[in-house]
C-alpha cells in the first residue's frame, strides 16, 4: 500500500534541519501503520514504543 504522506516522511528524514516528528490525527486512520512501514523501509533498525495505558475499575477503585 503506498500513501502520499511516506514522500513527506523522506524528505523529513533528509531533511539536515529537521525537528522531532509529531505525528497526530484521529483515531484509526493509519498512523501507527505509516508509522512501523515508514522504519519498516526507509531505516535498518527500528523501535515500536506504545504508550497507551489501561485503567482497570475494580469496585470503584483504580489500580
């Protein structure tokens, strides 16, 4: 699957001025994926860090 936004993704990473990448949008539209195919193709070595954290109720209390 090819998306436009990989082109924008090379010209960041050659970029000799480049900024930390934010990547942001609403859920479930592909940024994870772009994402992990984006290291996937254009690094050797890539990390797939997540930081969604889970909340368990349990009789009202959070753990």
């Amino acid at each position: 699957m090819h998306r436009n936004i990989i082109a924008d993704l090379l010209k960041w990473k050659n970029s000799p001025h480049r900024k930390p990448l934010i990547l942001q949008g609403a859920r479930q539209t592909g940024k994870t994926w772009i994402m992990k195919e984006f290291g996937r193709t254009a690094y050797k070595n890539t990390a797939y860090l997540t930081f969604i954290i889970q909340l368990l109720f349990v009789e009202n209390k959070i753990l």
